[in-house]
C-alpha cells in the first residue's frame, strides 16, 4: 500500500503538490484554529484528492475538535477521523490520538506521566500504523534550540506495541523519517518553523 504522509499543514495544504496514492494520511494541525469554516475548507480540499481512503487525526492548533468534537466531526465528511480509536484500511490495522505533552496553552495538551501514559495504554497491540501529532522521545522531536522534546510515555508504548510505521508531526523542524527496531518512523510536518507548506509529503510503501 502505498501511504501519503502529512501534517501540520495548517490551512495551506492547497499549496502542495500531494503525490497520489492509496492511503492519505493526515497528522494533524490542518488548520491554524480549528474555526469551522477552516474544517469545511480543509473537507473541501480532502474531496479533492484521488486517494481512495484518507484517515486524519487533530492537533494542537485544531481546537474545534476538542472544543466542540461533535461538530467538528460532522463537518469532516471526506475522511475518517480518529481520536484514540481504529480503523482498518485494506487490511492495515491504524490507532490515531491528538494528544501530546503540554505544550504552551493548545489543544490537546495532557501531563507528562500519569495523565498522558493513560492515553498511550489505550493503543491495542497488533496494530500496523500509529498516528500521533507528537513524536516519541528522542525520535525526530528536536526544536531548533537542539531540546528534544518527544514524550517518553509514547516511546514506551511504542515499544510495547511495535507497529510498522509512526507518523506525527507537531516539531515543524524535525521533519524526515528514520527507521529503528523495525519501525518506521516519520515526522510529516509539511510546514516549516516559519509555518511556510515548503516541506512535501512523505511516501511510504508498506
């Protein structure tokens, strides 16, 4: 299957050159704030694409989807939206989650610890594909400033789980993929530190 990685492209998914493919993945922040009007918009631009099945999750900047989930869910029509909960594409078992470590004032902002390893707990083995908005700790998550700011409760369950392929994105500057133990890992983030769409999807074949 061949999957088009993206994420946070931030209401400017309209300026890539989106290869096509089978799965179109989407990691979140795919708007600036979460209005309606930017999910309709972001719907409208999802009805576009060839891709013949799309799975998206929220990010941080995607407050619509936590503030009120259910509209912003039904405005979502040309994709299938995840929020700790699967699907299964062709065969391919995927998990999808929004949450990452707190992170300024944003959606989606749990604890480090408890709070966030609860969330991590709730990813079912056997699954194939992971989707986050925030990497795992130590794994394409540095800041220009060189912290490395993943969450060490998702690299563990990571860990536990074991899936071929972890897409996310939310750390703009750490964009790329790399393979460890097996699973590729891949961080999406089409924007750059300075929120221009200059970094392209990601293909993977699995």
């Amino acid at each position: 299957m061949r999957i088009v990685c993206l994420s946070d492209t931030h209401d400017l998914h309209g300026d890539l050159a989106v290869p096509d493919g089978d799965l179109l993945l989407h990691a979140g922040d795919a708007t600036m704030s979460g209005t309606p009007q930017q999910i309709e918009a972001f719907d409208d631009w999802l009805a576009r694409q060839p891709h013949r099945h799309k799975v998206v999750i929220a990010g941080n900047h995607d407050w619509g989807f936590q503030r009120t989930p259910a509209r912003a869910r039904s405005l979502l029509r040309h994709a299938t939206y995840l929020e700790d909960s699967l699907a299964e594409v062709d065969g391919l078992r995927i998990w999808g989650s929004p949450w990452q470590p707190w992170f300024y004032d944003w959606a989606f902002n749990l604890e480090r610890g408890p709070q966030i390893a609860a969330k991590w707990a709730l990813i079912p083995d056997g699954i194939d594909v992971l989707v986050t908005h925030g990497p795992p700790l130590g794994i394409l998550d540095r800041t220009s400033r060189g912290e490395a700011v993943g969450c060490a409760d998702l690299l563990a369950a990571i860990d536990r789980v074991r899936p071929r392929l972890h897409v996310f994105g939310h750390i703009h500057e750490a964009y790329g993929r790399l393979e460890r133990d097996g699973c590729l890992f891949v961080n999406a983030s089409n924007c750059s530190e300075r929120y221009r769409p200059v970094q392209p999807p990601i293909v993977v074949d699995l």
